[in-house]
C-alpha cells in the first residue's frame, strides 16, 4: 500500500477482530480515580499541578468534570455550548496538552466526563441561536429534541423560550426588550439574553417608512435600490417550516449573505444607516404609550421564538429539558448525525491517547441507552483503528471511520465482538433491588449504589421502629417513604413537568382516537392514567427498543406500576390501565398502519425519557428534603425506607459487581451526593442512641423555642420537620476545631460566621427544593425569613451550643472510625476506587455548591510529604506514626484517612488484578462484637488481602469511656486463606487462622492485611 493509502474497509474491520481476539480492552480499566471540578478558577493549569501530589497518593487515573466548551462563568460544566472545543475557561488547547503531559510523564490516565443528553442554550450556543433564527429551517434544528407541532396549536414551528419576568405584554411595553442592529443582523434584548431575528421577518423593519426615504432620496438612489432588493432577497427565503434539505442550504446560505449586504450599505451609506438605525428606535417603543410597541409586537410574533414569562414553562414549553432546568436543552443524540458532530473533538482524544475513559451523564435521558453506549464502543474502535492505520502511514478519512464504526455497531449487537473495549461508566441511578440492564456495553455504574449499601453498615437496623416513632411524634407527620415519594411524583408532574405530561397525554390520546375499542377514553381520564402510571412507577425508566424488544426486568416494572396505579385510580373505567400498558410495551394491534405504528412507538420512546426526570425531581430534589427520619439515608441511589442494612447486603452487592460490573466506581462522595461521607457517617451515628436522640431534640426544643417565630397564618416557623433537618446537620457537619476537648464556640468567630453562611445557604436550598412553604417557583419570604431567623439565633445561643458541642465531639469520634471503615472498604472491594476532591481528609461538605469549594491542596500535599518522610525512618516511625493518628486527639485532623488511603491506592496501582478480578470472599467473625465487624477477602493468583472494618462504634466507643475499644471476639479464615500477613499501614505481622479483633485493631482503627 502506498504511502498516504487508505486501506479497505474490510481489511480494516479484519485489523479489529483480530486485535479484540487478542486483547478485548483496548483501553484499560483504571485501578483507582480522583474526581476534579473544573472552572475558570480551578482549570487545566491549576489540574496539572495537583497531578505529583495524586501520583504521591497513588491514585492512577485523574477523573474530570466536563472539559468541553461551557456557558461562561460555569461552575461545574455540564452546560456544554460546543461539543467541538475545548472549555477556554479552563485555559484552552494550551493548558489541557499540559495536564495530559504531566499525567503521561507519570503513566496516569484520564477519565473525563461527557454529556451527551443536553447542551446549554443561551447566546454562546451558537446552534441554538440558529435554531431560534430559523426554527425548523435551521441546519442544526435536527439536534435539539423540540416539538415543533405541539398541543398549542400557537406554538407551531416555534419555540416557546420562559425567561421573562413578568407577562410578555407588561415586559413588552415597559421597553425592557429592545430590537438592536449589530452589523447587518437584527438582535432582541432582554437584559443579558439574546435573541436573533428572523431572516424573512428583518423586511418589516426596513420597510418601515420606506416611501418616504424614497421620495427624499429617489427611487433611483443605489442605496435605496439596494435595500429593496435586500428586502425582497430575504421575503424570497424558504419559509420556517421548510426542511427539505436543498432549500435548507440555500436558506443558511442567502441569509447570510444579506446580513453582509446590510452591513455593507449601513457603512456605505450615512442616510441608509440613520434610516435602518431610525426604524430600529421605532421599533422599540415609548414607555407609557402602549400603541407605539405594535410593531415591535408584530415582529415578535413572527419569530421562531415566543418569549414567555417564566412561570409558563412547566405547562407549555415545548422543548425537552434537562429534569426541569429550562437553560438546558436535550439533544437528539439518537441521530447518527447528532452522534458524529457531538462525540468527534472526544473521539480524537481518546485517539490521540489523551483520555482512556468517558463517565457518561444522565443516560437514562436518552432516546436509547444501549444503543448509544454500543455506538460509543463501535465509534472508540473505529477511531483505534484509524491511529494504528496512520502510525504506518496510511490515510483513514471520516468516511470510512464512520462506516468502520457501523460494521463494529452491527458486530457488537450480534455479540460478535467483545462488548466493552472502552472503558465506559455511565451515571444509572439504581432503584432498591434494580439492577444495571445487562445489555448496556458499559463496564458500570458512578457508584450510587455502593455509596448505599456502604452506608447502610453504619446504621443500625434494630432501631429503625424507634426512630420511626420518634420522628412521627417529633414532626407530626406520618406517612411513610413511598407515600412521600408519590405525592412529591404527583406535584412535580402537576407543576415543573406538567407540559411533559400533557405532551404525553395528547399522544396518548391520539393513539387511543385510532382504534374503535379505545377511542371512547377521554383525555382527561387517560391524563390521569398516565399521571398515577408514573407516580407508581419504582424505578427510573424502562428500555424498551424502538423496534418493540421488552426485558423481561421491564415488563416486570410495568406491570407493578399498573397494578399500583389501578389500585390508586380515579379513572371511572379501569380498563383504562391495560390500555396504558399496552402502549408502554409496544403491544400494537396487528392492523396498524406504518403511521400508527410510528405512533405507538414515538409514545412509548418519549414517555421512558420523562419518567427518569419526574422521579429524579421528586425523590433526589424534594423528597430527600421532606421524609427526614434519619437524614443520612436520603441519598442519591438510597432507599430512606431501609434503616440500615446488613454485612450480608453489603456482600452481595460486591460479590454481583465482581461477576457483573468490576469497572464499577466505589464512590463514597460525589458532585451530586447530598452531603459528605464524613457528615453522612457522623449523622448514622444517631441511630445508635434514640433514645438519647429523642432527650437531645427535647431539650434543644425548649431551648431554642424562643428561636422560633410565629407566622400570620397561625404557623409556627421553621416547623419541626425543619427544625429536625437543621439538628441533624449540625450534629453531622459542625467544623472539628469546635470539638476538640476544652474548645468553646466563639459565634462572633470569623471561622463561625463562615459556617453560619454555609448552613443559611444549605437551609435556603434545603427548604426550596422540600416545596412544603417555599420553593424556587413561589418562593414564601416570610417562612424564609423565619427559618433563617431560627438557624441565626440558636447558632448564637450559648445554652444551647455548649451542649451541642460536647454531643457532636462525642457523635464525630465514632463517625471518624465509620470514614476509615468506608476508606478501607472501597478500596479492597470489587470495583473501581473513587475519592471526590478534597476527601482524602475529613470533609464536611453538604449539598452542590458547598462541595465544591476550593480544596486546599497544598495542606494535604505537605501532609502527605511528611507522612512519606515518617514512614521512611524505618518500622518504630511507622508504628509510632500508627499510635498518634489513631488516637481520639489524632484522629481529628484527618492523617489517618489521607495515610490509609495511601496505602489502599498504591496498593491498587500495584496490584490491580487483586482487585479488580479477584475472587471475594465473604468473612464472618465470632464472639460479642462479631455484630461490630464486616470483614472479606480477595485473593487472585496466590495473592491475598484481608479487609476488616468496624461498624455501629458509638456504643462500643461509650463502653471504652473514653480510652481504647475493649473488642472481644475473633475472626476465623478458612484453610485457603491462611499464611501470614501484614497490616498495610501499621506494617505488623499477622499470622493466618483465627484474627483476635483486639490484635486486629490494637494500632490502627480498621485492618488491610496483605499475604502472598
């Protein structure tokens, strides 16, 4: 083959059997990740400096929030603008080949984050802009997922944009939009918010006055020819409506040219450039003179866009959103088109060896998760394929990338090809007893679900009656979880989703007008249908296929939710409900056409994308701030309903993952969790005690009653619902330095105040996202104000400080041991360990945005070193080391869980077969503190490790008054794990059969040991 050849397809394809058959992962599995928030105050430079002290930590693969171009000012990037540049925020092309050439210079990957569900839409997004140009004309019309016949007929070929603050007609004529010219385009204003005027529609402007410029000017005048043939250039243009795709080219192209023929006559000509300019301050009106805005009205009116107020949005907006967030618009990544422009910028990376992984957000969002994940697969194959054909030389152009990536597709569904050569995560929030769907080409999930059962350890089942009684009589309330869940299902889908719905319900019901068995359902009733169908629905979504394929794990979901939805119905004729399954499942009548079928299937394929955004709103964003028993189980992933679990749980989570999904993340924190795994584990501790719980709210209550403020409507604010939310973040999150023995809070403290800010914010968000008395739509000032009234006075109260201080110190200590446990944990158990930024010490973070403030990496670089520099000093260092971070007065700065962290990582990066294909083996100890213990082993090819933690402390912590835990009982190995060991951060030997916990944790507060 010559030089710059492109070789065959088939040839090609061949390549790519071959090298799977060889080796089915061309991009390895990372043995452990560190998670970064980029932005513009923490961007690529700022990454890469941190990289030697992660290296130090033996973390293996940097794992980032999304790089590619955000809306300015992002916090956290998942407002993508431009799937093909790079976040110039976060230094550009420069500073990112610096973070990959510090990360290569230490044999470190990259996982990055990818957004393939949404974009932010606003005036930096230059294919929305287009799109509110041109409606569906526009060349990218095809990427964003709107509705362009929706049920309001007004709406049609339009798109309804809810930004204004108040009505249309009142913004309209207080002249707060204002029409603008820029060159030779037309622009809206609305405050910072753009708009782009219509190709077709700029006549009206120029025309306006028209006759009489020509009588001042001439008819013959080459300017005012020039815009009259301008004018009659653009009412030429296909109309919005029009997509046929030749004319589509021609409209993006005309349109433009006149935009520089305008500019050019306004440059050219002073009286066209006053007459234009003139016409455009008509335009805008005269405040306090409502008829002089009709024209800028008219114009509006023929826009593809329709400003709205914002409170419109949940009921008539016609684009789909990410969950409710109307800045974010979905995108049709389904169309191969749509795939190709948003994946090329990532797929060269990944080509370029700059990233080896995606952790992809919000799947479940998405038209169809297994088949994007198998075109994600398909497209990293065929982009390995190229870089190997042009490191020999030849030439591999788009063409045959993506006709290499189809034949990969088509392979990798027919089981042909080894499913996951990518190492792919996906963000799949699992439901109680869900599982991942296996035909997802992926190697796991971001690991919510081990965030559960891990915590679940730490609480304390044989108390959940107790807390259940306490919270009932604390609070007054009396529902249960799943209630709570389903009426919080209910008001998002009668509010915040409610255009959703009713998109839905229409097609829903034009489905039913098509058949004479069905046609007698009234809208309403099948409205109401579909509203109990989702409010009942138990997980997410379901995945049903395009071409009708049903899992037997969805039809199982259905047909519960049917049966819940018909149990709580209000719909006169059940039947109804069959009808509804019906469509879910794709069980079409025989004699449908292809267009009734189409139906059918767009039915079924939109209503699994609203039914993951309806639960996420009313359980991650309302409920978790409504049902608050115990506060540490409200949880991404969790289940508020389990109090607690047990090790035999926890077990079999790890043994599943090691068969099915050993590329998962072992997440403990994360950018969404909703609060920190040390303030997670330090609010579990209260399930020990409840009743000294229960004594604690008592008196805090007489205490802080004077706190409280009575309202006009006889409540009294903040309630105890509140109240208890506030307890217990208080207990979960105060700062160390106030719990150190003899430290008395100082509340005019400037470190206090700082906290106080945390905590107002925290409540704020808390009590909008509950929606009980205030929320973000309808915010209710004086609860608001009363609530924060409350938290101000009672965190200057020095009755009642001085004796949360001492109960939170107390609490903290067994949360400590908790974290510890979490650390060794995640790093001995099937999956991938992940450690969220700044977490390596205790971090008392709650929800986004507190938990992505700045981390101070130098402390703990400069912790790290001198740990490094102890640990060199020989073996009476390391356990002198050992004894002094252990200890109560040790523990709270936080070098025992930077130092265990440490070793797990390393070990990993060492060993990563150890961990992330070694068998598990459950252990189980004996004697009285048998129930204080969770202990396993993985072993893979005569290597072995032991992991033993405790759990459930505070009482053994209590019993110790203060001095050491007095553990009693063993853990027994069976014979193939016997031998000797060493602990992994104490260095002691440990000789194999039967482990006193005592020796066990004697140095150290949980046990790695390390054999073979």
């Amino acid at each position: 083959m010559e030089e710059g050849e492109q070789p065959a397809l088939e040839a090609l394809l061949e390549e790519v059997r071959a090298e799977l058959s060889r080796n089915p992962r061309l991009f390895p599995r990372p043995a452990s990740t560190y998670r970064l928030q980029l932005h513009a105050g923490f961007g690529f430079d700022a990454a890469a400096a941190q990289v030697p002290y992660l290296h130090a930590l033996g973390v293996t693969h940097l794992y980032l929030s999304p790089i590619l171009a955000a809306a300015p000012g992002s916090k956290h990037g998942y407002d993508v603008v431009d799937h093909g540049r790079l976040n110039p925020e976060l230094g550009g092309e420069a500073a990112y080949e610096r973070l990959c050439a510090a990360l290569a210079e230490r044999g470190m990957g990259q996982l990055v984050d990818f957004v393939p569900n949404h974009m932010g839409v606003g005036p930096e997004n230059r294919f929305w802009m287009e799109v509110l140009e041109n409606g569906p004309s526009s060349e990218h019309a095809r990427l964003f997922d709107v509705d362009w016949r929706p049920v309001k007929g007004e709406l049609e070929n339009k798109v309804l944009v809810p930004i204004l603050g108040d009505q249309y007609g009142k913004v309209l004529e207080r002249g707060e939009l204002k029409l603008s010219r820029e060159g030779g385009a037309l622009w809206l204003g609305y405050y910072e918010h753009r708009f782009p005027i219509a190709p077709r529609q700029v006549p009206q402007v120029l025309r306006h006055g028209l006759p009489e410029l020509k009588e001042r000017l001439g008819a013959t005048n080459e300017h005012v020819q020039e815009l009259e043939s301008l004018c009659t250039a653009l009412e030429k243009l296909a109309p919005r409506s029009e997509t046929d795709p030749r004319l589509v080219e021609e409209r993006a192209r005309e349109k433009e040219v006149a935009k520089r023929r305008l500019a050019a006559l306004c440059e050219a000509s002073p009286e066209l450039r006053e007459f234009v300019d003139g016409n455009v301050r008509t335009f805008n009106g005269t405040p306090g003179e409502p008829r002089s805005f009709d024209l800028l009205d008219k114009l509006l009116d023929a826009q593809a866009f329709r400003l709205a107020h914002w409170r419109v949005a949940g009921e008539e907006i016609n684009y789909r959103r990410f969950f409710d967030v109307n800045a974010l618009a979905a995108i049709r990544m389904e169309d191969p088109q749509v795939f190709d422009e948003a994946h090329r910028l990532t797929m060269a990376l990944l080509r370029q060896g700059r990233i080896s992984g995606l952790r992809i957000d919000h799947p479940d969002g998405l038209y169809d998760p297994p088949a994007y994940f198998r075109a994600l697969q398909a497209r990293a194959v065929a982009e390995r394929a190229r870089a190997r054909a042009e490191a020999r030389g030849e030439r591999v152009d788009d063409a045959a990338v993506l006709a290499l990536a189809e034949r990969v597709g088509d392979e990798l569904a027919q089981g042909a090809l080894p499913p996951r050569p990518l190492y792919v995560v996906a963000e799949k929030i699992l439901m109680a007893g869900e599982q991942m769907p296996p035909d997802w080409a992926v190697d796991g999930a971001t690991g919510y679900e081990f965030v559960a059962a891990a915590n679940g350890l730490f609480v304390d089942p044989a108390h959940g009656r107790a807390f259940t009684e306490l919270y009932t009589r604390y609070t007054g309330r009396r529902e249960d979880f799943r209630e709570v869940a389903w009426q919080r299902k209910k008001l998002v889908m009668s509010s915040s989703m409610a255009s959703e719905i009713n998109m839905l319900a229409h097609r829903l019901n034009r489905i039913s007008e098509s058949d004479r068995r069905t046609r007698d359902f009234t809208l309403n009733d099948l409205t109401r249908a579909l509203v109990e169908y989702v409010a009942a629905f138990p997980v997410y979504r379901t995945y049903v296929t395009p071409d009708g394929r049903v899992s037997d794990r969805d039809r199982a979901y259905v047909d519960a939710a049917i049966a819940r939805a018909r149990r709580r119905s209000p719909v006169t004729d059940p039947s109804i409900y069959d009808f509804v399954r019906d469509a879910v499942l794709l069980r079409m009548p025989e004699e449908l056409t292809t267009a009734e079928r189409a139906l059918w299937r767009e039915f079924a394929m939109k209503l699994q994308q609203v039914t993951g955004p309806v639960t996420a709103k009313a359980i991650e964003d309302t409920a978790f701030y409504v049902y608050l028993r115990l506060a540490s189980l409200n949880e991404v992933g969790g289940e508020p309903r389990d109090f607690g679990a047990s090790p035999s749980a926890f077990h079999d989570l790890c043994a599943g993952r090691r068969a099915r999904w050993p590329g998962s993340l072992n997440a403990t924190s994360t950018h969404d969790t909703k609060r920190s795994e040390d303030v997670r584990v330090r609010i579990d501790a209260l399930s020990e005690i409840p009743a000294e719980w229960r004594g604690r709210l008592a008196l805090w209550g007489r205490l802080n009653r004077r706190h409280e403020r009575e309202l006009e409507d006889g409540l009294r604010a903040p309630d105890r619902n509140d109240q208890l939310l506030v307890y217990q973040t208080l207990v979960g999150s105060l700062p160390d330095e106030a719990l150190a023995p003899g430290a008395r809070i100082d509340p005019a403290a400037a470190g206090w105040q700082a906290y106080r800010a945390r905590i107002l914010a925290y409540l704020e968000k808390a009590l909008r996202e509950a929606k009980l008395h205030t929320s973000w739509t309808s915010v209710n000032a004086e609860y608001e104000a009363a609530a924060r009234g409350f938290v101000e006075g009672i965190l200057a109260h020095r009755p009642f400080l001085d004796d949360l201080a001492p109960f939170a110190a107390r609490v903290a200590q067994a949360g400590r041991l908790s974290s510890l446990a979490q650390v060794a944990l995640k790093c001995a158990a099937p999956g991938v360990c992940d450690v969220y930024q700044g977490c390596e010490l205790w971090d008392l973070s709650l929800v986004d945005p507190d938990n992505r403030r700045p981390v101070d990496f130098a402390r703990r670089a400069g912790l790290l070193d001198a740990i490094d520099r102890r640990l060199a000093e020989g073996p009476e260092a390391r356990a002198a080391l050992a004894r002094e971070v252990s200890s109560p007065e040790g523990l709270r700065d936080g070098r025992a869980k930077l130092w265990l962290l440490r070793e797990g990582l390393r070990l990993r990066r060492e060993a990563p077969e150890l961990f992330l294909e070694g068998t598990y083996l459950p252990l189980e100890a004996r004697g009285r503190d048998a129930g204080h213990l969770v202990a396993f082993a993985r072993t893979h090819r005569g290597r072995r490790l032991l992991c033993a933690v405790p759990r459930l402390t505070l009482s053994l912590l209590d019993a110790a008054a203060g001095g050491p835990i007095a553990w009693e009982g063993e853990l027994p190995l069976p014979p193939e794990l016997a031998g000797r060991y060493q602990d992994l951060v104490t260095g002691e030997p440990r000789e194999g059969g039967p482990l006193a916990l005592s020796a066990l944790f004697g140095s150290f507060p949980v046990a790695l040991l390390v054999g073979g």
